[in-house]
C-alpha cells in the first residue's frame, strides 16, 4: 500500500514536470520561474501526505500498521508548518517572477488561477496559523478543505 502510495506521488510529480516543460518557456526567467514551482509543489504534496497518513491510520484494522504509520506521522508533524513556509516562499518568488515576465497576460485564464491559488494560499496559511494556536474539530476540517482546494485549483492552474 506504501509503495502505491509512493509510486502515485511521484507519478503526479514527474507527469507536471513533463506538462509544464513540454509547453516550453519564453524565456530563462520563465525557466525559473517553472523550476522554482516544482519544488514548491514538491514540499506542498509533501504536507498533502499527511492527511493520507492520519487516514490510514484511523482506517486501519491492523494494529502493527497504525503503530508504524503513527511513528511516522509523529516525525512528520514537526516538520509541517517549516515545510508549509517554506513551499509558500518559493511560491511568493515564483508569483513575482511570472507577474514581471508576463505584465501584459494578467488576466488570462493560467494566470487569474494564478492568483487565485495565492489567495486561497493565504487563507490556507491563516486557518493553519488558527488551528496551530488552538486545534479545534472545525479548525481541523478547515484547514484540511482548504488544502484540497488549494491543490485542486494548482492542479488547474498547472494543466491551464
């Protein structure tokens, strides 16, 4: 189950390599700029993971499954919110990068999905600082529907 686990991240990962670098770039800025997002896309789906991870462990029948998944989600969490600020940065440069380069596509489809994943990005950084401060049931359910939201909308953005 793991190894599927692994094989469909990396599947998602390499098929947006190819997507994004097969549609070529202007220029070595736009290269960055493609470079620079699939790192930060990386370390998302690395955050993405965890909610697979508490998943798994509430479905499992298995107690040596639940045991080793929550060793595992245990290592993970301390590192959830460095990894979220960190891929949020990237992202931040990425904007920048895109917004100067491509000053006079603004308001094309790619991107005004663009920005629309910076906001929900931003809210998405919000509910996480709200739920850091005090972990509430609908704090929880929050947070984890704005990252699907999140990653649905970069998904299009990717693929626009």
């Amino acid at each position: 189950m793991i190894a599927r686990w692994i094989a469909v991240n990396v599947t998602v990962v390499v098929i947006i390599a190819v997507w994004a670098f097969s549609k070529g770039y202007d220029s070595s800025y736009v290269l960055i700029g493609k470079i620079i997002a699939q790192a930060a896309f990386m370390l998302y789906l690395i955050n993405l993971n965890m909610y697979f991870v508490f998943l798994l462990i509430r479905k499992s029948t298995i107690r040596d499954v639940k045991v080793k998944l929550a060793k595992i989600s245990k290592k993970m969490m301390k590192y959830h919110i460095p990894i979220a600020i960190t891929a949020s940065l990237p992202i931040g440069v990425h904007a920048v990068i895109m917004a100067y380069v491509r000053r006079e596509d603004f308001w094309i489809w790619k991107t005004g999905t663009g920005v629309l994943s910076l906001i929900i990005l931003a809210v998405l950084l919000y509910s996480g600082l709200l739920r850091h401060r005090k972990a509430t049931g609908k704090r929880r359910r929050f947070h984890y529907g704005m990252a699907f939201v999140f990653f649905g909308i970069v998904i299009l953005h990717v693929f626009l």
